[in-house]
C-alpha cells in the first residue's frame, strides 16, 4: 500500500478538537437523485430514499446511486452515500450519440478541502465510467456540506462512539501494547515497523502514540500535518496504511508537557472515543517505558489489550524490561511475548553480539514463572544501521519505497512477528 499524503488542516489543540460527544440529531442526508421526467411517471422506491421514474435515464439515476454505495470514504470507512454525500445525480442523454449518457453526480464532502477528495471523486468516476447497459460520461461537481447537514451526520457518528470501541462486546479488534522497561530500546521502531508489516499484510491496522512525554511515531511514518477536525470529531491521519493518532501531531508539541495521571488518562480515552477509527483488525499502542501513569491508564482503559514487551540482550535492560511484563500480576492484561530488539550485527558473515545475549530469553523465562503461562521470545531482531536511517526518513524499514513489504530478513522476521500474534489465541 502507497503512502498517502494528507493535507495541513487548521490548527487545534487536542482538547479543543475533540470537544464533547453529542446527540443524535436527523438523517445524514438523502440520495438526491434528480429526476428527468414529471413526477406523474415516477414511482416510490420501496426504500423510501428515492423516487424510481419509469424512463431510461431515470433508472441509470438509480442504477448508478446504487453503485455508489459501494464506494467508501476513506476517512470515515462508510458508504458514501450512507454518509449523505451524493446531493444529487443527473443523467441526460447524449444529443450527438446513441445510448451515450452524460451523468453529473454532485458530491458534498464532508469538509472544505478534503485531503482525500480526488480519491473519492476517482471511484465516483470509475463506478459510473464501468456502468455495463449504455456508456455514461461522468461529470463530477465538488461541494463541502452545509453546517447543519455535518453537524447531523457528526452527531449519529458520534451516537455510535458514546464510549471507547475497543471494549465493546464482540470487539474484534486485537490490541498490542508494546511496553519495555526503559528506554532507548527502539520500542517506538518495533512498534512502527510492526504496524506497517500489519498493513501490508493487509490488516485493517491502527496505532496511538501512548508515550505522551516522547512521541516518536509521526517522525516514524513521516507525518507533518494535523487530524482533520470534522466538527469535534477527529480523523486518524493515515500513513503507510497506517490510522495514526499521536499528541505530537498537535500545536504546541514541540513543548515540554507537564501531564499527571488524570489528565494522562483523558488522552487516551480522547484518542480511543473522540477519534474516528473505524473497525480496525489490529491497534498498536506505543507505551511509554515502565510502569507509571499512562501503562496503569492503558490497562484500565483496554483490559482487553494485549502485552509485549521489548528488551535488549544485556542484563541491565532485560532486568528491567521483567518489570514491565509483571505489571500483568496487577491488571487483567496478558503479556504476549518478548522481542529482543539489537540482537546482533551482522559483519563479514559473522553475528557479533554487541550487547551480549540472553536478555530476551531470560525476560521470557522468568515472566513464564513468574504469571504462570507462556511468554515466549517470538523474535531477535538485529542492529542495522540502516534501519534508524530509513526510520528517521519517515518511511518504516520494513517497507519499499512504494509502500510494499520489502524482500528483506528484516521484513521477513516483522512478518513473522505479525502472523506469529494474530495466530495466537487472546
């Protein structure tokens, strides 16, 4: 998957941008489909969104609405026309050819500017463009939605998001926090590389910046812009195929932040219900090191999540990095496994082990006695210097230029990583 660049959007501070939730108030919209005969020669669809006129352009009118339907906005995973965003289509035959038709849909965009509206507008095109019974030339005319009409479809998006997703009844999502002992593990590289092997592999993947105090994962995936704020409600920006929320994509993060535990808490529940995420298959959390007010925060607010903890091979990590694992005999959370992260550095053929070795298995063998189940090493993964200069670039190791997993041992053990956690029960 290519990466995909967003837009700056105004800036918000993440309290002001996510606000309250509010009510239900209306339909998101109608179908808006114009009609080309009287009103004598139409009948009721049994829907109720439309009226279906008995002559030919009038059924390409419905036909195409229909196909539509299909299309789904990026941002918000919805059918574009169950979000009220086809105002109207207007089919009109062609005066200089048989069974040609010119068809004008009219498209409000959920913002001014959407970042993502030419993706929109190609598979508004590519739908009518591939409709089989006549050849329809496609007109697409671009508007944004009135105030009232965003605020009725925030207000049911929002009806639905009351309360954090992630611990609904029947969630499928499988939540991963990556936690370590201390830091300078490359915790927030694992984490990145990890989330972008998920989306390459094809899962619906998302991730949240938890290390509130150090923030890495924007400078990751090479993010510059902000989360589009519609009215309250904010989208994830989407990086490497990656839905990505994180404080440092706000005003002001260049600054120290000087949080306590409540209101570390409330950054996460305002990452979790205030933020569109849609129906992912995997959420990442980037934990901050240790054990202190936002791990307590992530296993009270995600009991559901799902522990693995990084560590290096020498002893003065892997002794901490227990720590962070045993914060499992305290909380309903299960540690998944260990990854031991510098492993070695290949030189010459030859595996050099800069920092020792056996940190990763003695982590997973004192957390396995210690909860009383198995914590395996699901990976050792190597020093390469290559890897912190693609990361810093803005473009995950595991990746290609074009967004595709690339064909190397380190992206081949990220994928093993990956499949080794979802195969696994919860």
């Amino acid at each position: 998957m290519a990466h995909t660049p967003t837009s700056q959007q105004t800036t918000h501070s993440i309290n002001d941008a996510t606000g309250t939730n509010g009510t239900t108030g209306g339909t998101t919209g109608t179908t808006g489909i114009t009609s080309n005969t009287s009103s004598a020669d139409s009948t009721d669809n049994t829907d109720g969104t439309a009226h279906v006129p008995n002559s030919q352009p009038n059924a390409i009118e419905i036909a195409i609405y229909h196909r539509l339907s299909k299309v789904i906005d990026p941002e918000l995973g919805r059918s574009i026309t169950d979000l009220g965003m086809i105002a109207a289509i207007e089919a009109t035959p062609h005066d200089a050819l048989p069974s040609t038709y010119d068809v004008i849909v009219h498209v409000e965009l959920t913002v001014a500017g959407c970042p993502l509206s030419k993706t929109i507008t190609n598979q508004i095109n590519e739908a009518v463009a591939a409709y089989p019974d006549a050849t329809l030339i496609p007109h697409i005319e671009v508007s944004a939605m009135s105030q009232d009409k965003l605020a009725n479809l925030v207000a049911q998006l929002k009806a639905e998001r009351r309360q954090n997703p992630f611990t609904k009844p029947g969630i499928k999502t499988r939540i991963f926090a990556i936690a370590s002992g201390k830091g300078g593990v490359g915790k927030s590289s694992v984490t990145a590389n990890l989330a972008a092997t998920f989306a390459a592999l094809g899962y619906d993947t998302a991730a949240i910046d938890a290390d509130i105090y150090g923030f890495s994962l924007p400078r990751l995936f090479g993010v510059h812009t902000q989360p589009t704020n519609l009215n309250g409600m904010l989208m994830p920006v989407v990086s490497w195929g990656v839905k990505l929320m994180s404080i440092g994509m706000f005003a002001g993060s260049e600054r120290a932040i000087l949080w306590r535990g409540p209101r570390l808490q409330r950054s996460l529940e305002q990452f979790l219900s205030d933020v569109w995420w849609g129906s992912p298959d995997v959420l990442l959390l980037d934990m901050a090191p240790g054990t202190g007010d936002m791990a307590i925060s992530v296993a009270q607010t995600l009991p559901n999540a799902e522990l693995v903890v990084v560590t290096t091979p020498q002893p003065s990590a892997s002794e901490i990095a227990v720590r962070s694992g045993l914060v499992a005999l305290q909380v309903p959370m299960k540690v998944r496994g260990v990854v031991e992260n510098m492993s070695y550095f290949e030189h010459k053929g030859e595996r050099l082990e800069i920092f020792g070795h056996g940190g990763g298995q003695r982590v997973s063998e004192q957390l396995t006695r210690a909860l009383g189940y198995d914590v395996p090493l699901l990976a050792q993964l190597p020093l390469e210097p290559q890897i912190r200069e693609i990361d810093d670039s803005g473009r995950p190791a595991v990746l290609t230029p074009s967004g595709e997993l690339a064909d190397t041992p380190l992206a081949a053990q990220f994928t093993t990583l990956a499949q080794s956690l979802m195969s696994s029960a919860k």
